[in-house]
C-alpha cells in the first residue's frame, strides 16, 4: 500500500519470500562426487534496467504470500507481531501501531518493546523480490525533507529546480516502508476509473491525500514482506537503499493535495 512507512501526517498491512529446497545428490559407492560449484550469493547493488522493471506475476506473488504464510504458521511469535503491524485499531494519536513504530524509528526515537516486535517480525519476512519490478507507494514529503533537505513550501520550486534538488540524493531507511505491487490496489495511488476501483475495491480510496507518488524501481536483492494481498502489500525491509532518479509535477490526479494543498510530485526511485 502507501501509507504504513515514516510519515505521521498520513494513515495505513501482511507477505514474504518463497525458496525451494535443495535436491541430495547421491554418490556412488565406489565414485569419488566432484566437489559441489559453489553458488555466487546475490549481488546487492542498484538495478540494472537491463530488462525493464515489468510487474510481478500474480504466480509469483502467490508463491511470496504463501511462503510468509507458512513460516508464520510455525512461529506464532512472528504472527502475533505481523498482526499486531497490520491493525489498523487507531491509537490515541489517531495513527496505528505501524505508523508510530515506523515513525519512531525514521526519526531516531526509542521504540517500545511491542513496536520492536512488530518491525522485527515484519523485517523477518522480507525475502529477495528476485526480479526487478516496480512498486507504488504514496506518502508525505517529510521524508524528504529529512534526507534530501527538501523545503516546505516546495509548491512554489518549479520542477527544474525540484530535480537539481532531489535528483541523486541517496539515503538508508531505518524504518519499514508500504509499497504496493499493483498500484490498482493502492488506496492512496490515483485510479483512472475513479476513487474506490482496483482489484478488491481498494485502489484510490484516499487518493489526493498524499503529495509524494513514488514509483520504487527494485534491484533483485531488495527485500520485501508481502503480507497483505488485499492491498497488494509488499513491505520494504529496514535498511533499504534509495536513490532518486526522477521528479517531476504529477500527471495523475490532483495537481494539489486536498488536504495540505501542497504540490503533488511523481519520483522515480531505485531500491536495493
């Protein structure tokens, strides 16, 4: 989705990787086996666009929601902390659990036991997308403002001085962030057939509410958790790399948010 990461100025997930177990050779009893090859670990780096970043398969996705599904069967601890996560039960701050954990650790804050255990729990079950794709988050521009030194009265920067400002900027996350593998399930991404379309009836439903629209294009190596299919929830892991490739005024939905009435930005983003 697009709201879970580390603004507290917006709102609201559950997924994983899936891996194959390895077959054993068996050797003969009077043949010596030849050593094994050994298997070059994934390179962790920025993508490579070589291929372009074209969607995940709903095969795929079904293999990464099945493997975080079955390895929380198996420890109820990493459960109790996904769903604890994905609650969206208000707290007394009018945010849920995720985005007071999430905030607290963005911006330094100490976390509670419980808020630990949530971000734990979710980090766990990120696994390697293993191709490069894209995925859509909307968020606020606070995040920019603590990396990239972005102003806020930014709506008045045209969007060539917006790019000399952003364009390049890198940074590390310390927190989670919500993205969506299909961005017709978003809530907060703009729909082309209105508010409340998409897949599960979820795409657009708070859309002109986010100022920042990012398209995340992943490396092969960048980790997620995808744990909520309603939302095409895939959950970037804690340390995540960023550097954005792109800016400009949005072409989606609103020029201006309806709430702030700041400038909507689309960014392009590499993640690793």
């Amino acid at each position: 989705m697009g709201g879970r990461g580390s603004s507290m100025r917006g709102s609201q997930g559950m997924g994983g990787g899936a891996g194959a177990p390895a077959a054993a050779a068996q050797a003969m009893p009077t043949i010596q086996a030849a050593p094994a090859a050994p298997v070059a670990p994934q390179q962790a780096g920025p993508p490579t666009g070589a291929n372009g970043f074209g969607h995940l398969t709903p095969q795929q996705v079904s293999a990464m929601e099945s493997a975080a599904q079955r390895q929380m069967m198996r420890d109820p601890a990493l459960a109790a902390g996904v769903t604890d996560y994905i609650n969206p039960v208000m707290q007394s701050n009018g945010k849920a659990l995720s985005q007071n954990a999430n905030w607290a650790a963005a911006t330094g804050q100490p976390l509670t036991k419980r808020q630990q255990q949530m971000l734990d729990a979710v980090d766990k079950l990120a696994k390697p997308i293993g191709q490069e794709t894209t995925l859509y988050r909307a968020d606020h521009p606070d995040f920019l403002e603590r990396h990239c030194g972005l102003p806020s009265n930014y709506s008045s920067m045209s969007d060539s001085q917006l790019r000399k400002l952003l364009v390049g900027s890198t940074w590390q996350n310390s927190s989670l962030e919500s993205t969506a593998y299909d961005s017709r399930n978003n809530p907060f991404w703009p729909q082309a057939g209105g508010r409340g379309t998409g897949t599960h009836g979820q795409g657009g439903i708070r859309s002109g509410n986010r100022e920042i629209l990012i398209r995340y294009h992943t490396a092969k190596s960048a980790r997620a958790a995808f744990i909520q299919p309603s939302q095409s929830e895939a959950v970037l892991a804690v340390g995540t790399h960023h550097k954005i490739t792109g800016v400009r005024s949005t072409r989606l939905g609103p020029s201006r948010t309806y709430l702030s009435g700041k400038k909507v930005l689309e960014l392009e983003i590499e993640v690793w």
